[in-house]
C-alpha cells in the first residue's frame, strides 16, 4: 500500500501473536524485508520461519538483526502485550527509529481501504474468518487479517491486490479498535471483560461506542439483536441488527438438525434466502453464519456465491474444534475464556450429544480476569458441566495476584464436581473421570495438551470397544 511505501524493513516486536504475525504476512506478502522478536516458540514461529521470516527470542539489542539496526526504511510495530521496558523497543524509541502500535498499522490499513471490522468480547474470531472466507469465493474477493487460523487458508492472512475489500478484528484490549476507520462496522456482544483496562462495564460500553463513532459517514453498523446502538454516529451511517432468531433485519429461521449440522433459510429485508448448510458444528455458530452471510451481502456478494460457499467452511483452530467423535467418546477443544463463551460452547455441546455425561477441563486466562468473573465462571462451569477440572492460571501479560488462584472459582463450585488439577496430572484424572463427552476450554496453553489428550482419548475409545 501506497502509505507504507516510505518502508522496506518491518520489525514486529511481539511478531507471535495471532494479529502481529498476520500484519508481518501481509507485509512480507508485498515484499517488504520482515523480522520479529518473540518471548516463545509456538506453532505460528514456526510457520513464519518456514515461509521465509527471520525470528529471534533473546530481547537484547544485540540479537537484532544487522539490517533492522538502519533506521532508514525501518518501521518497527509492536504490541500492547510487550511492556515499555522491552529491551529492543526502548533502544529503537531512543535512536530515533519510526514506532507505531499495532492497531495503528491496521488503522492506516482501514483508512484506504473498505473495511469490514468485526468488534466484540466474544465471537469476533468467527464471524470475521467466515465472512473472509465467503467473500474468498465470491467475486469481489478480499483481503483479511484474521485472529485465529482458519482451516480453509490455513493461515491468518488473505491477501488479494484486486479486491477494495479488506476483514478485520477490531480489538477492544487497551482500546485499539479506536485506531480503526471502518466502512462495516459489526459488534456481536459488549460483556464485561477486559476490567483490568476499563474499570467498569459502563466504560466498556463506552469503548464500544468509540468504535461504533469510528464508522466512516455513509457506512453501516450491524449490531447483534438487543444491543444498545451507540449515539453521535457519523452522517448517514445505517445501523442493521442480526440475531440467530426473533425479529431482526437478518436471521435464521427454519433451523434443522441433520446430522450434527444444521441448515437454515436467511431472512433479510429484501426477502427470504433459502438453504444455507452449514459445514461446522454448533448452534453458536448458526449466529456467527448470519453475522458473516449478512456482512458479505451488504457488501455486494451475491446469494448464489454464498449459499455454494457457507457448507465449505472448515472453521477455525481452536474454535469448536472437534478431534474425536464416536461412541465411545467425543472430544471439543474450544478457545472460550470468558463466562459468556463458556455458557454458549457448552449450550451447544448439550444441544448436540443429549443425554450423555460432558466433562470440561478448563484453564482460566488472566488472574485479573479471574478475580473478577470468578462467581460467573463457576455458575456457567456448573451449568454446563456433569464433571469439571480446573488447571492453573494463564497469567499471560500479568504477574500473580495475591490470593487469587483457580481454587478461587473452585470456591464457587459444587465440590463433589469440581477437581483442581496440575498439567501434568491431566491424564490419570481423566481417567479416573471416564468422561462420555470431554472439552477442554482456555485461551492460554491449554492448546498443548491437546495432542496429548487425542492419544490418550484413541486409547480410551480402544479400551471400551475391547470391554
């Protein structure tokens, strides 16, 4: 893009995190030289490596790379979640190198392009992958910055130079969604979250009035049914609703079961759309189809392209993830990290396996976050759950706070259910549980485990079949 071109080297400070590697992606994509620093290795270090961009773990200055110490031609993006004492981000700040955050990058992104911005404390992820995914297959293309990775792309960045389109998440963390300038603004809930950075529920609704007066004149807001619409918003913005039922301008009706998968008829104002099928698992994700159906259809993609393209999407990573599913057992991994998504992944888990015993492991993210929702946690773990097992916090970006541990939601919990669990003593609680339907639940590391517990769980399943 024209904006950057002043730019041949980009270095990411904190280039592992979901939406820094796929801006060092788009970057790379356009022939920029790109490098990072990160604290770990994961599996997104490992995919940028192998795709030609140079990663280094140590923050000293020395471990910089020769070319990114040329202030010349060098922009340095970083992160919220690395702190201003980063060794590397300090030494840049101080020889006068050009610094922006993250969120102004894609800021600067939205501004020339139109941009379809996808705001709220849960289910973002989901209806911006899909709605980049249906507008892949239809003619208008588009180019996305996605925060989770999609199973179609098998990546987080869609880049198509033909396409005036362009899907993001619009972060509510530290306010970021303020950078954006969106053409199609969309918010699917406005939780209480993120109180180590608001305070209160009220200045998070404030945030997402301030993202919502971000909208370009003459753009649309879609909301989710039922949320309040923000005042001042520029001149002729349109504001739309959307709801998985009920009266809104989009919806689902006719939902059937087939299967495990469901189909739908898409009520718009313009009339009845017949026929959707979806291709993943989960009530919840009806409602994130006719966020996403409702976005590529006000932006020009036609019926036709998108009722061939919905039954193909695979999903996302770590987004209603299903690894094992027979009689014997069904296991789910799934990101959900907040009590309003542990609520709806679990609803949907009971909606589809009725009647069998459901066991979640889950590891709370965020000792704040559990300080604050620790009650909540356990009214939808209780709710949901015949068996739960609670792994240690994620503290992510945050250092401990005194007295606040998973036995704090434990506390909540009925105690015949509940079970405090190290890592590594995850597999024999297991199966001592002989959970029916297993799902484990967390944004943290929680994910590692996961090919752990799919071989304990193909043993499990070998075991029942022999008895």
């Amino acid at each position: 893009m024209k904006i950057f071109d002043t730019y041949s080297r980009i270095y990411f400070v904190g280039i592992g995190g979901i939406g820094m590697s796929a801006l060092a992606r788009f970057f790379y994509s356009v022939g920029r030289q790109v490098a990072g620093y990160d604290r770990v290795q994961s599996s997104v270090t490992d995919a940028l490596i192998r795709e030609g961009i140079s990663v280094v773990w140590d923050d000293g200055v020395a471990a910089l790379p020769p070319d990114f110490r040329d202030r010349s031609g060098t922009l340095i993006v970083y992160t919220p979640a690395v702190p201003d004492s980063h060794p590397q981000l300090q030494w840049f700040r101080g020889h006068g190198f050009e610094v922006m955050k993250r969120s102004r990058v894609l800021g600067m992104i939205t501004e020339g392009m139109k941009s379809i911005c996808v705001a709220g404390t849960h289910g973002k992820t989901t209806i911006s992958t899909l709605t980049a995914f249906l507008l892949s297959r239809c003619k208008i293309g588009v180019n996305a910055f996605l925060g989770g990775i999609s199973k179609n792309f098998n990546t987080n960045f869609v880049g198509n130079s033909r396409s005036p389109l362009v899907v993001l998440e619009a972060d509510e963390f530290d306010r970021s969604f303020w950078q954006l300038s969106p053409t199609l603004g969309l918010i699917s809930s406005m939780d209480a979250d993120h109180l180590d950075i608001y305070g209160t529920f009220e200045e998070v609704k404030k945030g997402f009035a301030g993202f919502a007066q971000r909208i370009k004149p003459n753009g649309y807001l879609l909301l989710k049914s039922g949320l309040e619409i923000p005042e001042n918003l520029a001149a002729g913005v349109r504001t739309l609703t959307y709801s998985l039922g009920g009266n809104a301008d989009y919806s689902a009706i006719h939902i059937e079961e087939i299967d495990g998968y469901y189909t739908f008829d898409l009520k718009t104002q313009e009339g009845v759309l017949p026929g959707f099928k979806m291709g993943v698992r989960g009530l919840l994700n009806v409602e994130n189809a006719v966020a996403a159906l409702s976005l590529a259809l006000i932006s020009g993609a036609q019926y036709e392209e998108l009722v061939d393209a919905l039954p193909q999407f695979k999903g996302i990573a770590r987004r209603f993830d299903m690894f094992i599913n027979n009689d014997s057992l069904v296991y789910i991994d799934d990101y959900a990290h907040h009590p309003q998504e542990i609520k709806a992944t679990l609803e949907s888990v009971r909606h589809l396996w009725k009647g069998r015993r459901v066991t979640g492991v889950f590891q709370p993210h965020l000792f704040s976050r559990t300080r604050d929702f620790a009650g909540a946690f356990a009214e939808a773990l209780n709710e949901g759950l015949d068996q739960v097992v609670l792994l240690p916090i994620y503290p992510a970006r945050e250092e401990p706070i005194p007295g606040i541990s998973s036995e704090t939601i434990a506390h909540f919990m009925e105690p015949n259910k509940c079970h405090l669990v190290e890592k590594n003593e995850l597999i024999p609680v297991l199966n001592r549980l002989q959970p029916e339907v297993l799902v484990t639940m967390g944004a943290g590391d929680i994910d590692r485990l996961v090919p752990g517990i799919c071989e304990w769980g193909e043993n499990y399943c070998k075991s029942k079949q022999r008895i």
